[in-house]
C-alpha cells in the first residue's frame, strides 16, 4: 500500500451554485482516495455549514460573489490566493458529482481529463483568437480537454495556475475574452506541455444519456458527473 499523502480539494460555490456542496462533498466523503487525508478548500460568497468528517476536512474562504462568466475566470486568481499544504492539488467543477471510486490512477504532475463533447468525435472548442492568450496554434490542437475537473502534483498545477492566472488578467486588461473561457487558456497551456497524465472522460461525464449516445462515450462507467442543469436559471 502506498503511503497516505495530504490532498486539497479546491471547490468555488456563489450564489445559487452553494445547493451544490454538501452533495459533492458525501462523494468526496465515500469515492475520492479513501485511502488518503483531503482537505477541501472552499471559496464562498457567504459562510455555511458544509460537513465533512474525520478524513475530510473543509475550509471556507470568503470571495466577492462573482456571477458568470466572471466566477470561472476568476477561478485561478481566487484559487492562487492561498498556499496550500499538500502533496496533490485538484480543482473540480462544484456543480460536479462523484459517483465511483477514485483512486490513485489520478496522481501525476499535471491531470487532464479528455473533454466529453470531443473524446471520440474529435475535434474541440480552442481559442482561435489571436489577441488572446489563450490562441492555440493549429498545429497544437490535437486532443481537447475539459475545464471541469483538473490537477496534479502540487508544484505542477499551482504553477500551472498562476500561469493561466496572468494571462487571463492580461485578456482582461486588453479588453479580451478567450473562448469558452477558463477552458480555452488550460487547454492553451496543455497544447504546450510535452507530458501529462491524461484521463478519459468518465471522470467529467456529461449526465444527460442522450448526449453520452450522441458522443460516443456512453460505454464509458462514470467516475464524476457533470450535472445537468439550467443554466440560465442557475446562473442568475
């Protein structure tokens, strides 16, 4: 067995997305590396009582109550504003659910997991504006990921994340948005990498069955949920 190392979770839940965090949570509690210490690290627009146990530790942090798109570009600023300590570092969607056991398959320097809409279809969503930082060159798209659940070895994703923080600030200052997004820079960042552990789909897998038929992946079992939901509604 291997030795139990410290891992932080880092979870961001404004407005109506808090309906999401004790439910993710219990899967946090019952799936994701049982056999390690996890401390989640919570950034909220106001505090609540979110429970975890023994093993499962949770931190709330307050944050401006940002709405959307703002909340998912702000996530590597709000996210680097701490230092953690831990030995592996993973960001997840809050509107996510663990429905499987996790284990140790998710350790390495930097994780991806292969985008859904894309995995078997190819293809993927890049940035293809060049006043932005998020600008893939043609030749770099070759596998597209999702924004939705990502990590690594601490050093490797919170350097990671303070790369991909710059360069959205300097979007911003510059008046530019990349599409799709958080999304568009950590995809521009991995087309760059030489290396990193890649998962399939089933640790971000769409909820809705007619999609997962759609894009070839429903014989895949899944590890996370993304769920569905109204964005519209949701994100008022």
């Amino acid at each position: 067995m291997s030795v139990r190392k410290q891992i932080t979770l880092l979870l961001i839940a404004t407005k109506q997305y808090k309906q999401f965090v004790q439910p993710l949570l219990e899967g946090v509690k019952k799936y994701f590396l049982i056999n390690h210490d996890i401390t989640v690290e919570l950034f909220v627009d106001e505090l609540g009582t979110y429970n975890g146990d023994e093993r499962v530790k949770v931190n709330q942090t307050l944050i401006v109550s940002y709405g959307f798109p703002q909340a998912t570009l702000k996530r590597y600023e709000i996210m680097t504003g701490k230092t953690y300590s831990c030995d592996y570092l993973y960001y997840l969607d809050i509107d996510s659910a663990i429905v499987d056991t996790i284990d140790e398959e998710i350790f390495g320097n930097i994780v991806a997991i292969e985008h859904p809409g894309f995995s078997v279809l190819g293809g993927g969503s890049w940035c293809t504006d060049e006043k932005s930082n998020a600008y893939t060159f043609p030749e770099n798209r070759v596998k597209y990921f999702c924004g939705g659940t990502q990590g690594g070895k601490y050093e490797y994703y919170y350097r990671a994340m303070q790369r991909m923080k710059r360069e959205i600030n300097d979007d911003e200052k510059r008046g530019v948005k990349a599409e799709h997004n958080d999304e568009g820079h950590w995809n521009k960042y991995l087309s760059e990498l030489k290396s990193f552990k890649v998962l399939d789909s089933r640790y971000c897998m769409v909820q809705q069955p007619h999609l997962q038929h759609a894009w070839g992946i429903s014989h895949l079992s899944a590890k996370i949920l993304a769920l569905e939901k109204n964005h519209d509604e949701i994100r008022k």
